[in-house]
C-alpha cells in the first residue's frame, strides 16, 4: 500500500494542493463540451508545475467534427506537457491526434474503454462462479487485447469500482480506480443541453440528480450526458488486483 498512489479529479486546480493527494486529473471523460480550452489548460499545467504534482490530461469521447477540434487543441498543448504527464484517452480516435504530437507521451486507457459489466441490477442476478468472472472483468482480460495494447505502448487502464467486485488485471497492466463515483452509462444526449447547435454549452454543467428504478434501491447520480452510482467501499487487496493508483472526484 505504500506505493499506492493518490490522484484528484478535479474541474479545477483547488486554491491550494490538498494532502494526501499527488496527482491532478483534469478534464472531460464522457462529454467534449466540458473539455477546457486551451487556455485553461495551460493555466492548470503551470498550476501542476508550481504544486510539484504530475498531470493526467483526460479527453472524452468524440464525433467526426469533435475530433478535430480536439486535434487543434492536443496540437497547442502536448508540447508543454513533461516527463511524469499523462494523456488519458475514452474514444481511440484519440490515440492517432496523441501519436503526432508525441511518440513518448504515456497514454492511459479511460473508463469509456474499459469494456467492464456496469449496473446495478447485477447484484439481483443469480450467478455461478464462472459468470460472477465473467461480469468482474472488462474487454482486457485475455492475450489479444494485451497484445493489443502492448502494441500501442498501453500499461494503464482507468476502472470503475463496480458493486459486484473486480477481477484482477493481467500482467503487465497497472489500473487506476475511480472512487466513489462507478460510470454506469454514457450518451450524446444530455439533459441539459438544448440544442446540437449550441456552442460554448449553456448546460449547468456540475449540477446533479438522482434517478431511482423500481427495480433497485441504489440511486443513480446524472451528471451532463453519463449515470453514475456511488460505491465507497474499495477493495481490500488493491496490490493483488493490479491496481496502484485511486483517483478521487469530490
């Protein structure tokens, strides 16, 4: 546990870096119109820099005409990033716009990629062994997709902390878990965005609501266009499942 390390997700730097924490997480994961500009960006690096605290800059998912601002963007700020950053990726789009701007620069695997088994309506189901597994592992448990990732020079994947428990990550890879909020879907639509056409987004952006099923008693948190559900509880042998890092959102 002593080589755990510790990160921030945050939507902006705090006043002041907090103890306890040594990494910054800084981004949009699920949604590009809560990416930060440019601007903001270098502010956040030059906040890193002063705080002695590595960045993890974290890109969402993207269309067509998405991915090339993004591209204009990784184009602007992938030079100013250092030994110790990181690029965190949720759409493989992403992976060819990182690679031009920077052969070096290490490349994390988020959550929108992870492939994992999400929902609360697991824990109802009636599971053998063998499918309980099944449903504690994402899309990088077998030798393609190591192979695959190895390729691309992938050694870290972001995961969710799902109620039904995790299965340990292949050798070599080193996984970072997400606390307390576990994705547990994702959308183009969002709730608080009024047209496709607006541009910056009007959206509320932070504000949250709660959902409830008839079928389940665990609430469900809507943030912007992605569902979450809140699990406190984290593993108790971190070490044993290939995870080395916990990144925390307030």
């Amino acid at each position: 546990m002593a080589k755990l390390e510790r990160a921030l997700f945050a939507a902006q730097p705090p006043a002041t870096p907090p103890e306890g924490f040594s990494r910054l997480y800084y981004g949009a994961e699920f949604c590009f119109w809560r990416l930060p500009d440019p601007i903001k960006i270098r502010q956040t690096i030059r906040w890193c820099r002063d705080a002695g605290w590595p960045l993890t800059l974290v890109t969402p998912v993207v269309g067509e005409e998405e991915r090339l601002r993004l591209a204009r963007l990784l184009a602007e700020v992938v030079p100013l990033l250092e030994a110790g950053d990181e690029l965190l990726i949720s759409d493989w789009a992403a992976l060819e716009l990182v690679r031009s701007n920077s052969t070096e620069l290490p490349i994390v695997l988020g959550r929108a990629l992870s492939g994992q088994k999400r929902g609360p309506r697991i824990l109802d189901m009636s599971l053998s062994a063998e499918q309980q597994s099944y449903f504690q592992k994402g899309c990088w448990h077998n030798q393609q997709s190591l192979a695959l990732l190895a390729e691309h020079s992938i050694a870290r994947i972001e995961q969710d902390n799902l109620l039904q428990g995790l299965a340990p990550l292949p050798k070599p890879l080193k996984g970072s878990l997400h606390l307390p909020y576990a994705m547990v879907t994702s959308s183009r639509n969002c709730p608080f965005r009024l047209t496709a056409k607006d541009d910056p987004c009007p959206a509320p952006c932070g504000e949250l609501f709660t959902l409830k099923a008839q079928d389940t008693d665990i609430l469900l948190y809507q943030d912007g266009n992605a569902q979450f559900l809140r699990n406190d509880r984290a593993p108790n042998d971190l070490t044993s499942l290939g995870i080395d890092r916990l990144v925390f959102t307030p």
